[in-house]
C-alpha cells in the first residue's frame, strides 16, 4: 500500500502557500484532501529537518510541486524524501457536508467536507436528460462546472441530487437542498463507509 516516496518540501510559514489554505486551524499541508502518515528517512537538502512521524491533511494543491510532492507549512527548510500513506480521516459518526463559494444557478464552485475518504469524482445530475455530469476538481480543494464539452441543463435547481466517487471506488448518491455561499450545508447524512485496507488517523 505503500506509494513511492516522494519529496517533501518545507518553507516558513509566512510562505505565500500558507496564506492560499482554505482550512487555516486544520492545516498541516497541502494536495489532495486526504489525510496521511509522512515518514522521512533522512535524505535530502536542507538544515532544518522535521524529525518523526506526522498525520497531516492535504488541502489544496502546491504550484510549484510535482505529483506526489508536499509542501509543510512550517517553520523548517529543505527538501527531504518522505514515504506517504494515506489514511481515513477520523470523522467519527459525521456526515458528509458541503460549501459553496461564487456558486448561482449558471455557475457552482462546491466543496465536499467531513469526507472520510477522498473523493474522486463528484457528479451532478441532469434531471432532463437523466444522465450524470461530472464536476472538475479545482487546485483549493472545490469542484465547479466548466463548460468545454458539457452541456449543463440551466439554470441549475435545488436540491442538487449528486454522486459522489471515493478513491476506493465506492459510491454515494447525496443532496444538497440549497447553494447559499459561504456557509456548511448538512447534506442528507451519507457517508463513505469505514475501509478495512486503509489505516485510519
């Protein structure tokens, strides 16, 4: 289960990356949303180097990093190798939940929250022509509606009826019964279920 190790990359916290996170009192990290286990084995550049294990949540994606790369946002230097193993994040008996940012009925720009694992692909359904779109994913952790060969039925209505994809390919089917930005909305009180081959923090 183990990834390939990758670098790790370690600035101020004053760095611009800091001030690009969307969960400032969580925030640990950077990439995907899912949470995992950094272990460094000591090689790299650098002379201030994090020692020990961490459970860190990915929140958004580093510009200046290649795939698989972090970016702590912490008070150390260098470069280092680390090994990466995601893990469920610990939600306990929350649900899924949801935020909108710059969303109206032409445009949705949404956030999934408390998921236990990463979602993958977030889907919206066309009610006229009883299909799924999929969203796309966007570097600070949303999903919005882009046009290139979509073709969204407008002005979009609540509920919004969605599915959502984890990376371990289990499915939920959730809605949302407003878009009002800037505030969590409960959604109906899905979540994905416990994996017994991924660790949990």
């Amino acid at each position: 289960m183990m990834p390939p190790t990758r670098l790790l990359f370690v600035f101020g916290l004053l760095s611009p990356f800091f001030a690009r996170c969307q969960f400032l009192p969580m925030l640990q990290l950077f990439k995907q949303s899912y949470r995992g286990d950094v272990i460094g084995n000591g090689t790299g550049l650098g002379t201030d180097p994090m020692i020990g294990n961490f459970v860190v949540l990915i929140t958004d994606l580093c510009p200046e990093c290649k795939a698989g790369d972090i970016d702590l946002a912490e008070p150390y230097d260098g470069r280092w190798e680390v090994d990466i193993q995601a893990v469920q994040c610990p939600v306990g008996n929350i649900t899924l939940k949801y935020k909108f940012q710059g969303s109206n009925p032409y445009y949705i720009k949404v956030q999934v929250r408390n998921s236990r694992i990463p979602c993958y692909q977030l889907n919206l359904y066309q009610k006229m022509r009883q299909i799924w779109m999929g969203l796309e994913p966007t570097t600070d952790g949303f999903w919005i509606m882009t046009r290139g060969d979509h073709v969204w039925e407008l002005p979009v209505e609540t509920p919004l009826r969605i599915e959502l994809v984890a990376i371990n390919g289990e499915r939920l089917i959730d809605e949302i019964s407003t878009m009002e930005n800037n505030v969590v909305i409960p959604g109906t009180g899905v979540q994905f279920s416990v994996d017994s081959d991924l660790p949990v923090a």
